[in-house]
C-alpha cells in the first residue's frame, strides 16, 4: 500500500520568473476539464492507496475557485479512505488567500498550509515577479491562524539579486516574530528554461556564492536559536511539526503522484505523468497511459538516493546502510563534511553548505 499521495495543480494566475515546476495559465474551461481528469486517475489507485499524508502542489492549488476547490476536496473524500490521514498539506499564494476557501480547506480536513510568502520586501518580491506585497502576506497569514489553522508553514528564499545580508536578517526576524511552525529557506536557483537563467546567461544577474552561503548560516543561526530545528538542509521546524509528507520522499518511502508531471516511486517502480495538461486530459478521459517515463530501480540505485537525501536531514544515514561509500566517507570526514555519532554519518556546518556536493558521491 502506498500512504503518500502528491497531487499537481498546474495552474497559475501569473508564472514567476524563477519558477521551473510546470505550471501553466488556464480559463475556467481547461480548469474543469483537468479536475474530471485528476479524480479519474486518483480512482484508479484508490485500491493502492492507504492515505497518511496528502501534499497539493503546484502550480499555485489556492488560485482554484471556491467552486472548484469544493470540487477537488468532495471528489478527493469520495475516493480516497482518509480514516488514516495524518497531514492534508496544501501550498498557498498569498495573493490567492480568502476566508471562504481558507474555511473551506479547514473544514475537509486538510491541516497545514505551505505559504510561498518569499520575502518580507516588497522590492524584493517585485525582483522575483510575485504579486503580492509584505502586508497582503501577512494579512494572509493572520487570516489562516483566525479560520484555525496550527500548522503553517512559511517559504522564503535568500540569494535574490539586491538581497544584502541585513535585509535577509530583517525577512527571519519578521517570519520569527509571526512564529509559524515550520519554515523552509530556499537559496534562488537558476533553473534552465525559465526567465532567470536566460539572465544568468548574459550575465545581467551574477549569484554571490559568498553572500549566500553567509545568508544560509545566518538563518541557521537565528532559526536555531529561536526554537526551530534544521531537521533538513533547507527546512526547520518546531518541535513535532516536521513536514511528515516531505520526509517521507527523503526516508525513500513509497508515494503516488497524480496531474501533469507528477512523479511516483513504488516498490522500485518510477514513472512520471506527462507535462502537458490538454494530452494529460485527454490521455485520462480515453482511458490510456498518462505516464511518460517510466523505469525499475535497482536495489543499488534506491539504497544511493536513500543516502543522499537521508544524509540532508538531521537523521543522517547510519554506518551499515553507508558501507557502500565508506572511503569516500571517511575522506570527506577528514575534509570536515562529515563527522559521526551514535552509528551514524551526519552533515557539519561546512558539510550543510556543500551538502549537494557531499550527495554525488552516493552517485
């Protein structure tokens, strides 16, 4: 049984610059259409799914209408047994926070909000092509504690062209002082095909590798001090609100992934959804394929990708599971990337800057 369900919305009500997740802009027409599409293929894994923990993703999920939303999450609890459901994750775009829909999702049950607020400037934010400003982001955010959500998670990123360090501190002191229970910092990636990298490209924006790799301690440091646990090179959370969904990708558990591009790992099977919503449609309501790739995974190859992701959490991967990479271990430990404890490989403050580096040689 698989107890992980991602869900794709590819939707978005304005394409960010950096973004590299498919996504598209839609009228209500295709939106209805996809929604048809999307329950057809969660009823075909209904018999595989025992469902813990949802995550729906995007694309930006909250920009669906109170009607379509209310679609979404009554065909979702026809379907699915959510009788073992721990954690109902949504991702949320400030601009796109209402009270109805926020009661709404309150109501069928989904139980923590990842919102992409960014930055708390809004000079900042008009870098990053986001619509919303500072004070809508935390009208949104006051607006989710008062419908009753106790589990909000807040997205931010550093490394954003103009960002100084004391503007970075300014953005984790603010997140700090609203006290969500989980947090996630994002250093900016140019991702190719996306409006940064073609920049990056002609050099009108230059990364500060330096500067950021300050910006990644700062919020160690702060976040750290201020009760949150670094339980994931980019995450922190209070005590007992790790993202349950998220680290069940990085432990190597199963999970299905439903919409258009979606990928799913199950018992050494991987397959991804094709990244076109109209032939995703299409493909589901004739009854074919909706995978474009798929692959068995060797025994090897999933024990390597437990250990990469295994080893970016506070976890760490324990000696036996690591034999494989000993050497390599053991060179890295002399080089101050990693050092042990109790049985096991964990990370150093200079290993977390370079953890994707460390990660290849499971490769």
């Amino acid at each position: 049984m698989v107890e992980h369900l991602y869900i794709h919305i590819p939707f978005c009500p304005h394409i960010c610059p950096y973004c590299a997740f498919y996504k598209e802009s839609a009228g209500k027409e295709r939106v209805e259409s996809f929604l048809d599409a999307l329950l057809i293929e969660a009823s075909r894994y209904r018999s595989l799914l025992s469902v813990r923990t949802i995550f729906l993703g995007g694309g930006t999920p909250s920009a669906l209408s109170f009607t379509q939303m209310e679609r979404l999450l009554s065909g979702l609890h026809e379907i699915l047994d959510l009788s073992h459901l721990e954690e109902w994750s949504i991702e949320m775009n400030p601009a796109t926070v209402a009270t109805d829909k926020a009661k709404l999702l309150y109501q069928a049950g989904v139980n923590r909000i990842s919102m992409g607020v960014q930055s708390w400037n809004d000079e900042l934010l008009k870098t990053l092509g986001r619509t919303h400003s500072a004070q809508k982001a935390e009208e949104s955010f006051d607006l989710l504690r008062e419908v009753g959500f106790k589990n909000i998670s807040v997205d931010l990123i550093f490394g954003i062209p103009g960002q100084s360090l004391s503007l970075w501190e300014k953005t984790l002191k603010k997140t700090i002082d609203l006290a969500p229970e989980h947090l996630s910092a994002y250093g900016l990636t140019y991702e190719e095909g996306t409006p940064f990298f073609h920049l990056l490209k002609h050099g009108v924006m230059k990364p500060n590798e330096h500067l950021e790799a300050d910006q990644f301690q700062l919020a160690f440091e702060l976040l750290e001090n201020a009760g949150y646990k670094h339980y994931e090179i980019s995450n922190y959370a209070q005590e007992k609100f790790e993202s349950k969904h998220n680290m069940a990708y990085w432990l190597g558990a199963n999970y299905l992934g439903l919409g258009p591009s979606a990928f799913s790992t199950v018992e050494g099977l991987r397959w991804r959804n094709i990244a076109d919503t109209l032939l995703y449609i299409s493909s589901t309501q004739a009854g074919e394929t909706t995978h474009d790739f798929q692959e068995e995974l060797s025994e090897a190859t999933l024990a390597a990708e437990r250990a990469a992701f295994g080893l970016r959490t506070h976890y760490g991967i324990d000696f036996q599971e690591a034999e494989p990479w000993r050497d390599a271990m053991e060179k890295m430990e002399k080089e101050n990337l990693l050092y042990r404890k109790d049985n096991r490989w964990l990370l150093t403050p200079r290993g977390r800057l370079l953890a994707d580096s460390v990660s290849e040689i499971f490769f």
